[in-house]
C-alpha cells in the first residue's frame, strides 16, 4: 500500500519490500540522529496487521506460536515466530493484548500466507482472524518519545519504542503532530546496530531460531506443543545451530557498501578462498559507518578477520558459536 506521507517535503520512494514508505526524506544521517535522541516517527504503513479475536484467542495462539501467550498480559509487548514442521523460520509476528484481541503486525506482504495458515487451524476454537492492513496503519516512535499516543490507538511498548496500530485515515494528520519524519532506512540502521534480526532479511528458507538469537525474545524453551518444537528443543539440548549472526564494521574507504548475499570469506584466504557466509543487511550509521549483519558458518573463529566481497570486514559476536 502506497503512503500518503510520500507527500511529505524530500520524500524519496523506497524499494523492493519496503516499497510504500519513504526509505528517506532527503538527510539519512539527520533523521537517524533524531531517532537515536527519542524524536520523531518512522511510517511503518506498509507492514501487514493481523488481528485475532474471541474469548480463546490466547489459548489457541499459544498452541501455534514458539512464545507463551496464553497467559500475556494485556497491553504488554512480545515477539514469536512460526516455524515449519522442520523446524524453519516462517512468520515472525510483534503482538500485543488489549484484553480482547491480539494485534500483530509483519513483514510487507506476508499476511496472506500468516492468515491462510492461521483459518487452517482454527478448528473449533472460538476465534476470529482479520487482515486489518487496509485500515490501520503502523507507526513507530523511538525509545525516549514523548510522543502522546492518541486515545483508543492501541501500542506495543518495547525497548526500541512504541509501536502504534493507528486508523489508516488518522496518519496524515498524526503525522503533522509528531513529527519530523524519518525514512525507513534511518530505522533500518538502528535495527543492525541493535543487532535485530529481520524475516526475510536475516532468514532464509533454512534458517532456524537459534542462528539468530531469537530464542528467548520470541522462543520460550519452557513450552512445547507448535510445529517446529522438536528442532528447537534438539539443538538445544544437543546440538549447535550451522550458523550463528554477526555484526559486522565495514571499512569505511569503500564507496559502495556490500549487497545482501555478498559471499564472505576469511581475509587470510583471500577473495579466491571459500564462503563461509553472506551479507544480510548492509547500513550508514551516523556514528559508526558502515555497518552490516551476517550470517556466517558457526565454526569461523570468533576473531577471524572476514572480507564481504572485496571490503575488509571486523567481526563482532551476536549469537555465541
């Protein structure tokens, strides 16, 4: 869905699955300061809200999801995934309560497929799915805000900011009030720096939670009974995941950053050695330059020296080998 606050003065269009927002609106740097200091929004409209309702709506959630939720609390903030039956990242969903339905919201273009799945489950439970995209708008303020939240507007509070499930029709004029504006990207690169995985960025057909340090934040190991389940528990009680997300410094000589999927290898191999990775997600940050998330195999030195492509690469640990 295209947002009305492309309009907005400097607006640039972004691309590829973020397309519908603005990836920026004429100073990257400017508006990534802004955020970092806790001013400002970031127009999230293009994401997909998913609602479920009904009496059982927690219940029966807690029976497909990797977090519990049978018992959340109203008003308090969480993530989950849905896996496949191998154990493969599928969904990932950032709910919350209001004490009669669950909001979520996910990635662009992804609720199709998340409801599909969700009516196929249904059964007998008493539960009502919706895809709330075509009228409510998701907006994120930063941590340290003082944004007010309009009345009624329901949000997930998290260490990262509120995450607003606003009226579609009401974002134009929200916007005039919290203001200024921040692009996409600005929000793309505080996720990298905050080490934040993303679906569809930091995943791909194979990939499982613990190479991304989802366990935790969106998988209880203290529950059982979702598809999935079994590889979860397998690796961690048994195993080790094949690969594990790091954060990476990027030299900052270099004029162009290094593409998602950039093969990366270990810098005493040289550009002829073997993979032993790819780039996820490649950023500007106003302080620390390029920066960038990746996934690399789970036996690569801690303190190995990496090149993504032909730029020299400093590794800092996510997710433990």
């Amino acid at each position: 869905m295209k947002s009305p606050l492309l309009t907005l003065p400097g607006a640039v269009p972004a691309e590829g699955v973020d397309e519908g927002v603005a990836a920026h609106y004429g100073d990257l740097f400017r508006e990534q300061r802004a955020l970092a200091d806790g001013t400002g929004f970031v127009d999230l409209s293009h994401r997909g809200v998913v609602t479920v309702s009904g009496p059982e709506r927690l219940g029966w959630l807690h029976l497909l999801l990797t977090q519990h939720v049978s018992d959340l609390p109203p008003h308090r903030a969480t993530e989950a995934l849905i896996l496949s039956a191998n154990g493969h990242i599928e969904h990932a969903l950032y709910l919350v309560d209001d004490g009669e339905t669950v909001w979520a919201h996910v990635e662009p273009g992804t609720q199709e497929a998340l409801i599909a799945y969700l009516e196929s489950m249904k059964f007998f439970y008493r539960v009502e799915v919706a895809d709330r995209t075509a009228d409510i708008a998701v907006v994120h303020l930063p941590a340290g805000s003082i944004t007010e939240v309009p009345d009624g507007v329901v949000a997930r509070e998290t260490p990262y900011g509120r995450d607003l499930f606003l009226p579609r029709g009401d974002l134009e004029a929200y916007a005039e009030k919290a203001g200024p504006a921040a692009g996409i990207l600005a929000h793309e690169a505080l996720r990298v720096e905050q080490h934040r995985p993303r679906l569809g960025f930091e995943t791909d057909h194979r990939t499982i939670p613990h190479e991304l340090g989802w366990i935790g934040g969106a998988v209880h190991l203290q529950k059982g009974c979702y598809r999935g389940q079994e590889t979860v528990a397998r690796v961690q009680n048994l195993g080790k995941p094949p690969r594990r997300l790091v954060f990476l410094h990027l030299d900052g000589s270099e004029v162009h950053l290094p593409t998602p999927g950039t093969e990366i290898r270990l810098a005493d191999d040289g550009p002829d050695g073997r993979k032993v990775g790819f780039v996820t997600t490649s950023v500007r940050h106003f302080e620390l330059g390029p920066i960038a998330l990746a996934l690399v195999k789970r036996n690569v030195p801690v303190d190995a020296r990496l090149i993504a492509g032909d730029t020299a690469a400093a590794q800092e640990t996510v997710v433990e080998p």
